[in-house]
C-alpha cells in the first residue's frame, strides 16, 4: 500500500453506517474504532442481536494494533467480546466507557485475557502508526470521545456520538478547543455523526429536563416511577437531584440500573450523597409522597420492570393509583409499537404516565444540523465522509456539508463495507467487501441465512402442520396429525384420515399428494407442511 | 330502558377506541357509525386485518335501524362487507364516501343486497328515533361529515376525523355555523377525534404542501414520482396544479389509484383537465423532465409500485438517475421501519427522495390540541367522551376538555367495549361486553385464538422440527427427520438415528423423550417439536 494513503473501512451490513464498527488502516497497522451490536430488524426471526461481520479482518488479526471504545452504549461496544474471541489487541477507552465494558468482558469470562488501557479525553496516545488525540464530546453517556487519528498519511477527524450541550448535566461541555486545534494541523478528513442530520436547528440541552422533572415532582400526588436506559447515568443525576429538592428517597431498581449506578459513584460520574438513597424494599413501605423509583424499560421491553409493572406481572410491587410513570426516553425506531402500548398499559392500570409526546423529558444525544455544520467549520476537512446513520440520514448530512462550502466531489456517501482510501491526492472509493450481518441468538452465532428466515416467516404467518403416517401391503394403517399455529377443525381431520384409509394401492407419493392437497384445501392457506410417510 | 337514555358502545378491542364502529342506541332502536377496520399488531402473527367484534348486535339485528359511514378511509369502512353480512340496514354516506364503498361492495359481491343511500353535508335525515345531521368536516379525504344525533334523550354529537383547515384544496371548510347551532340547542354529549390530542397548537393547513411541491417541481431535473394513499383525492389535485403549472404531464399508476381518480373526477371531487393526464406508457415514452407519475407505496407496502421499484421488481418501469420521488405520507405506526426501509432503498437505487422528515410534504388530517379546544368551544357539551384515539390520547384528550372547562366528572375515558348511558339526569358508565377483535386471513374471519398466535411466535422464533418413527418388536425401524426455520447439521440428524435405532426395548415414551432431549441438547434452542412415534 502506498505510503501516504490511509484505508478507512466502515463494517457491518445494510444498518447505520461505521456505527459498530470502523477499521483505519495504514501501511500493515490496523485500528478498530468500536465494536458494536445492533438489534435485528423485523423481519429477522429470532435473532436476539446482530454483530458486524468482521470476516476481513480474519487473515490480518495479527495487524490489529488497538481497538478504541468511544463510549460505553451497546451499538459501540456490545460486541466487544465477540471481537475479543479472534482479535487479542489492547483496548483503549475512558473510565467509565472501560467500567461497562469490563462488566460485559466478566460475563462473557473474557476479562482475564483482555488488554485494557485507561485513557482520559484530552489523552494523545501512540498506537502503532497512529498518532490518536481523544477529545471529550457531549452525548447521552458520560465520558464519550470523538478521536483524531494522525498518520503520514494526515489527520483524520472521527466524531463518534456527540452533541454540542453548552449546559450539560455533568457540566463538562465537548472539546471546542482540540476541535478548532484540529484545524489548525490541517484535517484530510472528517468522519461524522449523521443521526438528526434530518433534524433542524440545536439539540435542546439536556439542562431543559430538569424543568420537566421539576412540573412532574411538584405535582405528583404519589409515588414516581422513572423509567430510563441502565446507560442513562446523568438521568440518575437528574433524578436524584429533583429528589433532594423535593424531600423524596430514591430507590434504583434491578440488576443493571444498580450496577451502573455502583460503577459510575465508584469512578466519580455521579454525584449522589448515602442518605439519599433507600433499598426497594425500604421504599415500598414509606410513604407514597417520600419516594422516586428508577428502573428500566422505556422501551417497552415486555421482560423489563416497566414492561412487567404495566401487564401486572411485576413481582416485587405493583402500580397503584396516585403513582406518576415518567418515561425519559425515545423510542428507538421500530420500538414504537411496543413503547406506546406499554404507555397505554400503564394508563390502564391507573398510573398518570408522562412520556416524550407531553412533556419534555428526553432529549437526543446526538448533534442536530447546526451542530452538524458548526463541527464541519470547527474542524475544516478537506474530505467529509458522513457515518453512523442510515442512507438518508448520510445524504442529508452530505447536503449539509455541501451548504457549507465543502464540494460535492469531496463528500463519500458509502455503504457499510465500502474501502475509501484518503491522501493528500485525493479520495477514492473502493469496492464493497462481501459479508454484512453476523446474526446471534442467545449468545450463540447462528449459521443462519435468509432462507432460513423466510421459512419462519412461513411459520408465522400460516403455521405448521405435520402428517405421519405407514402403508403397507398397498394400504394405509396408522395416521397421526399434528398441527402448530393453525386450527384443524376435528372434522377436517377425521375426513383426512377417512380419505387416507380408504386409498388403494397406496403408495408414498399418492398419499403425500392426498395430503398435500387435502390441507391446503381445508385451511384455505399454505402452512409448513412435514408430511412423513413409513413403508 | 328509560325513555330519557341514549346508549352509547364503541366497539372493538383493544384499539383505537370508538374508531371503527360505534353504537348508538335509544329506546329499541340502534345506529350504527362506521364500520371500520384495523391493521393488525406485530404480534399477531399471519392476521391481515381486523374487524370489530359485533357480536353484541347478533341478537338486534332488527333493531338496527341504519349505518352512517363518516367518510370513505379503511378504518371506517373497511369491514362494512363483514357487517352487511349479518346486518342488513341502510346506508347512508355522501357521494364520494358512498363511491368508495361501493367499489368495496362490488368486490364482494354484495353491492346488490345493499340498501345505499346518498346524504348531503348540511342534510338532516330522521332515522328511525335518531335525527341525524350531516355537517361538514375537514380531513385528508373529501367529502367527510360529522354527525348531530338527536333523541328524545338529547342532542349528541359526533366528530368523525376532523380537522379545522381554513384553506383546504377543496375550498371546502369545516362546518363552523352548524357546530355553532348544536351549542344553541344545547348538547348532551361531545364525542370527538382523539388522534392528535398530544399535538400542541394547530394542524397546518393542506395548502402549505403546495409550497413543497413547488419547490420539489421547481428543482426536480427528471421524472417526479409521487408516492401517496390511493384515498387521498387532494394530493391528486394538488399533483395536477403543480403539474400544470411546470408543463409536465400526470399518469397515475396502479388500480387503486386509477379507480379512485375515475370515480372521483365523476363525482366532480376533481378538477383535472382530460388533456394533463396520459397513459403510462406514453409517460415513459416522453422526456423526463415532461412527467409526473402519481403511485401507491407510500407505507413501505413491498408489494406496492413504490415498494417494488424500491427494490428494482417493478414490471412495468424502474427508477432511474435523476428521478425524483416524493413521499407524501406520514407513517402510520408500526410501520416506521417499513417505510425507512423503503426510502434507503431509493436512495440506494439513485434516486433523490423526498419526505416528511426533510420537506413539508404531508399535514396531518387530524386536529391538533387547539382545534379540539375550538370543538369543544363550538358545541359546548355538558358531557365529553374523547373517541378515535388510543388510551394515552384520550387521556390528553380528556386533560384538554378539563383545560377549557369541562367538569371531571363529566368526562368519561372509556376502552371499546365499554356501554355509556347519558342523559339530562347523568352519564353512568356501565361494564364492559365481552369480545374484541376479530381476526382476518385473505378474506376468511378466522377462529384464531392468542393461543395459536402464541405457538406462531415459537415457530417465527425457534423453527420447528418433525421426527417420525417407527416402532416394533422394541425397537425402533424407520426414523425420518425434517426441520423448517431451523438447521440441524447432518451430523447431529445422523447422531439422533443412531441413538434411536440403537434404543432397546424402545417404547414410544422412551422414543419421544429421547428425541426432544436430543434435539434441545444440540440445538440450544426449543423449536416447535413434532414426534410421532408409529407402533
């Protein structure tokens, strides 16, 4: 490879662009920035997640250098010890982005073998040939960082997740300065956070849900129940803060909202004094008036405490009337069905829900098109090559970029897998490299394609009906009908029964056709059929 | 029943409340308002649609003195062939609601059974005890009514979708002096439009998406291809100015867009010159920049021309560079992944999308929280009853009513299903009928119970697996295996014969446990199992 050329590889399959996973190459020395999961979308059947494919990577591991984590949210670093299971390279990340991944690496039983380095925003560390700057940005996790990435070959600026919050909840604004410093050197190319790109103007502040907290504490005639990602460290800020205010005990609920809070007290991302907080148990028997609840399932997860508080099932308590349920969230896209029957749920068994719609108590992590373009003036690169979004978010980020003066022949639009190659010569655009999804059920990777799928689908939508039966001497003995997902009507089956008993001469294919024909013309409809029949 | 009662039952599960279906009944006689379908959740697995559960009307089917459809949208006509099954009353609808419906009947072969009667806006009809208004109303279809409903019991009032646009393209207001008389004769009850209830301020007008198309038309440099819901009459119109005025020619493509152009037009909804319109082949024939093609797809529907041309399977014509596709169409919920999908995949393909999330090309047909706050002004009701909505948004609907002055009490927050009896004297909420949905498969009302959609889910999830065997003198002869939706290696398919024909004194429990041990062992999952065990 030429020296003064930098590979820049975006991995995965047809989802956000570079969002899981980016590789940086150059001469024999490869950077993975995150590594990262991605929920299935509705038409993969039973995939639990997806990880990148990082099949490209296998015959070079030896040439990773280092993976950098640019913050702890699971579509960076949930498939982290995938990753770790071929590729044993350092790992470089923030406090508190290393605090959630050493919990995920413990249970995958993988901490023992990984090579983890703490670095601070603000850092410059040598990886190989690669000269990286972490720089702090603002976003819905503490401690994230965009990167700059220097080689002979240039500086390459990667925004990661960010937004530009001048009031931040942990009052530790993104790095204007290393930005603007970036600019300075002189930057070959930007790679940045399309997300809102559709979304104009400034991401409001996470400051405003504060005043939100404040109406729903100041009028809640009971109880609060405040619904939020385990992740959502500067929300437990938030809620703790309007708890002190109002006279109200805090209690956080289940396993992994109460890691995390552990985690980010021990390491210094929360400032939440003992006293404040109370054990559930000792919540549920205080007054209603004296109590905030934190616990997940914004999402509408049927299995989370949420989830389980609005069907009724909830084990440790139930909702009654007088409690509040404030969801500080925003679906994620394709979870709006489940969020808002949840929401109605909640209502239906008597709580007050406040969500998104009727008050503002979320707002995004990521830069809107102001920001979009401030950061493109910050950092002024030559190339601009949008990531971490969908198609349409990468083209209306490139139309920005075009607004602010950067040519349109300078702007890459590209597809997960596509090779771009930067220098100070230009910017080429290589072929796509084969591969995509890598799709895992439980924690399995499955070998499993599309075909596959659209036998599930089969199954989903008209069911399975199986038909067993032996012939011999030329007759048909004994017939067993099963059915799954479909209603065979005890009429319909005897009839079958009846017709099989009564085929002469029978043989293997004549009652595999009876059968065959007889059900699709009952049901009216083609389920998975397993016919089997003995001779 | 009392002579001073009305009863008032939305009907349905556990959807949109009052949407579909409505019943209205005084004394032995019964109205029926709309009759409607639903699109089913994702979780119910192979459903194509739902209809309301009418059961509760089977033992009066001849007191059911009429059907009012409100306007001609699937969610208020769409099971009106399923209802004239059973029930055979007259219908009354406007010109082009009624057109609407007819296509529908005609395709079910029951226009000649039914009993069709055209109504005016401004009408009033007396009904067997209910005399009926029809007054005008706004919405994304024309030719809408909202209804007064007057008994001996009072003056009732019923909104239909609505909403108060003061520049529709039809020039056609919503009627205010009508809404204006019901207050001076005095009303009963207010039973209105839910939908956007959690919107603040104002529905914009339909006029501002002919800014957007101006501007979509001015800059466009080849064909425009616009994606909508065959139902809206105005986006064709609004398509036809812009057409006109930037000189290009207007196919629209599809039979569902076609019929309803045809029927439109001559009933005078549409005012479109024969000399704009073309086939599409000789659209396809002309230079790009001459032609507007006009299609379906705009919710992601794959089967759809849009849908099809977004993933190259479209027969007729494909995209190509330099056409420019507007989507005008907001996603209905649940279909959000589907309609993103879809618009990558345009992208992809290279063509320029347009969309609500970049452009101002779709207003909502509903009206936003000061609309509602007008209604309520306009009729001044003694009850409130917030309709077509889910829970969350009658629960704002309810919080707005109680803004302008309506007293708590008098406000009921009702699920379908539920009888309310108003009168002078008071409004009693009484219990709940039992019943719900009722599923559809192609056109077949389906027993199909949560239980069968449950064992959907395994299958959709887990695939499913058939094991047949045959056993005799205590051991086992003949093994076939099949799997769908999941792989079993042929390693493992061999493993289990061998483990079966080597199975002495075999029973068929001792068989049976074998194989579902086996199978969940190797696969570490639990898919459907079939095992038939022939002895």
């Amino acid at each position: 490879m030429n020296k003064d050329k930098m590979r820049i590889i975006p991995l995965g399959g047809l989802g956000e662009v570079g969002k899981n996973m980016m590789v940086y190459e150059y001469e024999d020395d490869i950077l993975i920035v995150d590594t990262g999961m991605m929920f299935p979308e509705s038409d993969m059947l039973g995939v639990d997640y997806i990880i990148p494919d990082f099949n490209y990577l296998m015959d070079k591991i030896n040439r990773v250098r280092g993976i950098v984590l640019t913050h702890g949210h699971e579509d960076h670093v949930g498939a982290l010890s995938h990753v770790l299971e071929s590729i044993n390279a350092p790992i470089y990340a923030t406090p508190l982005t290393r605090g959630l991944a050493e919990v995920k690496l413990a249970r995958a039983g993988l901490l023992q073998k990984a090579d983890l380095r703490t670095v601070q925003a603000g850092d410059t560390v040598q990886i190989a040939s690669f000269k990286v700057d972490f720089f702090h940005v603002c976003h819905s996790i503490p401690d994230g960082v965009g990167l700059g990435i220097e080689t002979p070959a240039g500086l390459v600026v990667h925004s990661g997740d960010y937004k530009f919050d001048h009031t931040p909840v942990d009052n530790w604004p993104s790095d204007y300065a290393r930005l603007a410093s970036f600019s300075r050197r002189g930057v070959l190319a930007l790679l940045s956070d399309s997300t809102n790109a559709e979304r104009a103007g400034w991401t409001p502040s996470e400051k405003v849900i504060d005043s939100a907290l404040d109406m729903v504490f100041r009028k809640a005639p009971g109880r609060i129940i405040i619904a939020t990602f385990a992740s959502l460290i500067s929300r437990m800020q938030q809620a703790a803060n309007a708890a002190i205010h109002y006279g109200r005990k805090l209690a956080f609920v289940g396993p992994s909202m109460t890691d995390n809070l552990k985690m980010a007290r021990k390491l210094g991302y929360l400032d939440i004094p003992d006293d404040l907080m109370v054990p559930l148990d000792q919540a549920l028997a205080m007054k209603d008036k004296e109590v905030v609840l934190m616990c997940t399932g914004a999402q509408g997860e049927p299995a989370s405490i949420l989830g389980r508080l609005s069907t009724g099932t909830n084990r440790m308590f139930d909702l009654k009337p007088g409690d509040t349920v404030l969801l500080s969230s925003h679906p994620i896209p394709g979870n709006e069905e489940a969020v808002y029957k949840t929401i109605n749920r909640l209502f239906q068994r008597g709580a007050e829900v406040i969500y998104e719609a009727v008050a503002p108590v979320h707002v995004s992590g990521h830069a809107s098109q102001e920001e979009m373009k401030l950061l493109m003036h910050l950092v002024r690169p030559r190339y601009f090559i949008p990531i971490h979004g969908e198609l349409r978010m990468l083209r209306q980020h490139a139309k920005l970029a075009e607004d602010v003066g950067i040519l349109r022949e300078n702007i890459a639009v590209v597809q997960n897998g596509t090779v771009i190659e930067v220098s100070e010569a230009g910017m080429q655009i290589g072929e796509r490299l084969p591969g995509g999804y890598v799709f895992v059920n439980g924690s399995v990777v499955e070998d499993m394609d599309r075909s596959v799928m659209r036998e599930r689908e089969n199954l989903a939508r008209d069911g399975a009906v199986s038909v067993s039966a032996v012939i011999s001497g030329g007759r048909v003995r004994s017939v067993a009908v099963q059915t799954k997902g479909v209603n065979l009507t005890d009429e319909a089956e005897n009839g079958l029964r009846t017709r099989l008993y009564e085929l002469s001469g029978a043989t293997q294919a004549a009652a595999e056709q009876l059968i065959r024909t007889y059900i699709y013309n009952d049901l009216r409809r083609r389920p998975a059929l397993f016919v089997t029949i003995h001779e």
